[in-house]
C-alpha cells in the first residue's frame, strides 16, 4: 500500500476544513492507513497549522519556504514533486487551489488523477475504486485506478466527515530542506476583495434565491416582489450572476457569499455542490424546479416539482391575501 | 496572436433530465439535447476579444466523434478562424489525460501563443487544461475570469477564489488558461451565422496524423476507467409536495409561517 499524504489547505495561520475531512478519506481508502499532512508556508503562521493539523495527523511535514508564503499551485507543484516519495497517494481538497494544482502535478508525477472525488468504494489489491458524480450532479459514477505507484486524488468538501477525535498527538518533522530553490512562470500579484453590494443577502434570515430556472432578466422582478411579501432577500446561483442580471454579492456558493439563513427557498435551482457550499447552518429549506431529477430534492426539507414562474406569483398573492 | 481554443460538445444539463441506463453502462442518450460545454463557449468569446483588440487568429478544436463537427461550426459562427476536429476510434474512453495528450499532438503541429480551455465540462473533472500545460510544460492558471494582455510576452489574470475574491497573476506567454463562466458574455449566434460557415472545411485529424501511439490513448491507454453509472441509494430527501399549484402554495405558506420564513 502506497503512503497516504493529505495536502493542507490554510489562511492566516487555521487550517482550512478540508484538513479534518481529508483524515477520514485517507481511512476510508484503507482504515488502517495514517496519512502523512503535507503543509506549506511560511513563519508563524504555518507554525500555528502545523501544530493544529498534528492534533489529528500523526506526521506532519513542515516546508517553511518564503515563496510558498501565498500557495501558488505552480510553486507548490515544483515543492512536492520534490518532496514527495515517488509512490504515493496524495489527497487535495477540490477548491479553487485544488483544481489548480493536481491535474499538472499528476502529470509530473504520471500517476492518475480522480478529480471531485466524494466517497471511496473499496480497495482490491492496489486497484481503488471511488465514487464520482457527472452532469451537475445528475448521474453518479463508480471510477477506478491502479493505485500501486500512487495517486493524485481531489476530495469534494463536505463529502467526508471531519475527524473530529484530535487524538494523534502528532510529531511535527521539518521537510523545508527538501525543497531548494523554487521559481515560477506565474507570479502571485494580489487578491481582490469582493466588491461589497447594495444589500448583504449574508444578514438575511430568510432568502428568495433563484436560479437558471427564472429564464429571463425581466422575471426576477416575480422573485423580488415575492421576497418583498415574505420579508426576504432576492439571493441567487451562479448563472444569474454570469448574465449579469444580478451583482455578484447577491451570489450564493462557495465561490460567492456563504449563507446562514433559517429559511431557504432554492427557486429553479439545481443544487450543484458549489452552491450548496454556500448555504450554512441547515436552514428550512423549500425548493422548486421543473427537473424531478435535479439534485436540490436530494438537501431539501420541502420539494416541489413546478415551475417557478407559475409558483412565485400564486404564492406572492397568497402572502397577500 | 495565434489563439487554441479546445472544445467539447455536451449533453445540455439545463435542458436534459439525465436518466442512468438499466445495465448502468451510460446515461440514457436518446432524445439528448447537445451544445457545446457552456464553459468552453465562453472561452471561445475570450479568445474572439482578445484577437480584436491585438490582432492575430483564433483556432477552435475538439476531440470527440463526427458530431462534434456542429459545435466546432457554432464556434466558427461566432467568429472564429479555424476549425479542427481530432477524431480516431483509437480515442475513445480517453481519460482527461488521454484527451489532454491528443491536444498536445495537435497543439504541437501549430504554433499558438495562448491555448484556453473551459473550467470544466460535463464530467465535472477540471481537469483536461491543466493536464495539459503540464504536458506542454507551459505556465497555467485555472478559473480565469478576468484577462489583460500586457505585451506579447505577459498576461494580467484574473482567478476566480472563494467568497467572490479575485486572485490576480502574471503570466508568461504561451500559456495555458481554463475559464470560469462569467469571464464575459458570450455573442448570439444566430441561423445566418450557421449558414454562413455550414460549407467551411474542417480538417479531422486521427491518430496516424498526429503520431499518436494509438494504445497510449483511449480505453487502453486510461489511467482512470470509468466503471459504470449508477443511482445512488439516497436518504429520503425533500417532502415532495403535490397538488394543483393552489393547494401547493397553501402548504408553502403554512411551512413558511411555521418556519419564520414570513416577516
């Protein structure tokens, strides 16, 4: 069995989530398995994750590297293709830095990439077989891969449970030594901060949030004056936004405003991964989509199969009445 | 400047309910309504942007079967130059990096100063344009939604991050992109459009051209096998309500003012 390394994701000295979640999809791979954590960084702060992270990994390799201090997937790439053994399963988190990374590194490491992983079946041999899902979610997928040189795989958030047992007491070895020089095509500028909107849908108790289901720029005023009856907030998925018909800050999802309402009503949206990313704190939540199959009926409280545009009206005057 | 745009023809997941077949071998693919991956569609409108304003031309390619010619033809109706098809049955059950491996073939027969991929495609993957770069050993940066060219040598780019924030980067020239949707808004192609490009010429390209070994690739070459699809054994998921829409919407109500969801 190939060594299990766990990549940490972290900002301002916490360990990203994925760090808890990725202990148990190195156990689920094989339960006696204890994954290595792989962190990268810089000064303080990466100290602060490395004893955090020791908690609940046995090991713990540090690479404290000034060029690693913001996590640029080219140089991070450049450092573990020098640290990791040659054999090797590796798990990363499927996020922003994750899709930036593994496709490459697998390549440089020609081993195979699961990409989105969200369970592991079983291990024959060296043979691994993970579960997937293709077509927003819509169709599940059993994948495999020979695992005997190792493997990259991309774990989705939230589809592990944390390890929460903070028992390891790990020892916490410095790998920084390992790494040398490290330079890159593609230099780290800045981050942009979101642009703050006219409302902040993140204060909202209830949200009216719609999706690709609303068809046309001129119906979201059904929604608005649906939210206005309910005392709620217009929020929405990420195709609204990309057509421009509504301010990115209305946005929920992981790549958009993460949500804690009590109510939520999911209106002609799918229910990608992303946009259930956003949504904390397991509200109500009532969902509406013409699509029987669409993915929300799987997280929501309520469902009904309608279109919305024949819901929002009715409902707007029923509030009304 | 020489612009690659790799492309993919998808089931339309707005348009479908996608069923999984009885012996789990595929998705139900009858009645299918295709397009090309909204992703790369956008990257297509980028590439269109970039050569109007700094010259240059723009090749769109795709690796699949003979259908893929149509959206190949609904990209060039936009506006781009070229049109190329790689198509061998030696591809099929390519897995992301067989696929990114056949576009290397292809890139490699061209010279091109940017290549541009769409996040992600119907498999949900992301996975083709950074397997790709790495292959090519060119500088990537995923989920593009924002591109400045500085000169011929360096781009300014935007990556989409969490929480709405923007990570900016220089890049270095060639380079591999993958763009997030958003990035800009895609131009309508209408039916003179189509018609206009119906009779262009689109080269296909198979293995023997590419000199691609053809067990490198496809089912015999994939590192990563899908094995079947399936539907999962879900938890009970929603309370489905049903009725006419009046009935429905008293119930809604109802749930709404027990749940505080009404102010």
């Amino acid at each position: 069995m190939a060594q299990i390394f766990a990549y940490i994701r972290h900002k301002d000295g916490v360990a990203d989530d994925s760090a808890l979640e990725l202990v148990n999809a190195a156990k689920q791979i094989d339960s006696g398995a204890a994954a290595t954590a792989v962190v990268t960084g810089s000064g303080a702060e990466l100290e602060a994750v490395c004893s955090q992270v020791a908690a609940s990994y046995a090991q713990v390799w540090k690479v404290d590297h000034a060029a690693l201090a913001y996590p640029n997937a080219e140089l991070v790439r450049k450092a573990l293709l020098k640290l990791l053994p040659a054999t090797g399963i590796l798990l990363v988190a499927h996020d922003t830095f994750g899709m930036d990374l593994s496709p490459g590194l697998a390549v440089k490491m020609n081993l195979p990439f699961v990409s989105d992983v969200i369970a592991m079946d079983s291990l024959d041999g060296t043979a691994l077989k993970l579960v997937r899902q293709e077509y927003g979610g819509m169709a599940h997928t059993h994948v495999t891969c020979d695992t005997a040189a190792g493997a990259v795989i991309n774990t989705r958030a939230g589809a592990f449970a944390p390890d929460e047992s903070k028992a390891a007491a790990g020892q916490v070895v410095d790998k920084s030594g390992a790494v040398g020089d490290l330079a890159a095509t593609r230099a780290f500028l800045e981050v942009v901060a979101a642009e703050a909107g006219d409302v902040d849908i993140t204060k909202s108790d209830v949200l009216v949030s719609i999706g690709r289901g609303i068809e046309d720029q001129e119906n979201i005023e059904l929604a608005e004056e649906l939210a206005q009856a309910m005392g709620a907030v217009v929020s929405c998925s990420r195709p609204i936004v990309d057509a421009k018909w509504l301010e990115k800050a209305r946005q929920v999802g992981t790549s958009g405003q993460t949500v804690k309402p009590k109510v939520y009503m999911a209106l002609g949206i799918s229910g990608s991964f992303q946009h259930l990313g956003g949504i904390k704190g397991n509200p109500f939540m009532i969902a509406v989509n013409k699509n029987p199959k669409a993915p929300i009926f799987q997280v929501a409280d309520v469902g009904i199969v309608a279109d919305i545009l024949e819901f929002m009206p009715e409902l707007t005057e029923k509030i009304a009445k | 400047m020489e612009i690659l745009v790799c492309v993919k023809r998808v089931p339309d997941t707005a348009e479908n309910e996608i069923e999984v077949k009885g012996d789990g071998s595929d998705i139900e693919r009858d009645d299918l309504v295709y397009s090309v991956n909204e992703w790369d569609n956008y990257a297509v409108e980028e590439a269109l942007q970039i050569r109007d304003k700094v010259g240059g031309a723009v090749t769109v390619v795709s690796v699949g079967d003979d259908e893929s010619e149509e959206v190949l033809r609904r990209e060039m109706a936009m506006g781009a130059d070229k049109g190329v098809l790689l198509s061998d049955d030696a591809f099929e059950g390519s897995d992301g990096a067989g696929v990114a491996a056949i576009l290397k073939a292809e890139i490699e027969k061209g010279k091109y100063d940017l290549i541009l991929t769409g996040a992600q495609a119907d498999d949900g993957a992301a996975q083709v344009g950074g397997m790709l770069a790495a292959m090519l050993d060119l500088p990537f940066a995923s989920l593009v939604n924002a591109i400045e060219v500085i000169d011929g040598n360096t781009l300014k780019v935007g990556r989409e991050i969490e929480g709405g924030n923007q990570e900016m980067n220089e890049i270095s020239l060639p380079c591999v992109l993958s763009i997030q949707t958003g990035i800009n808004e895609p131009r309508y192609v209408g039916i003179r459009g189509i018609r206009k490009v119906a009779s262009v010429e689109i080269p296909v390209h198979g293995a023997s051209q590419l000199g691609i070994e053809p067990a490198s690739v496809g089912a015999a070459g994939a590192k990563v096998r899908r094995l079947d699809y399936f539907v999962p054994e879900l938890g009970e998921g929603a309370e489905m309500l049903e009725g006419d829409m009046d009935e429905i919407c008293d119930k809604v109500l109802e749930l709404l003012k027990a749940k505080g969801g009404l102010k």
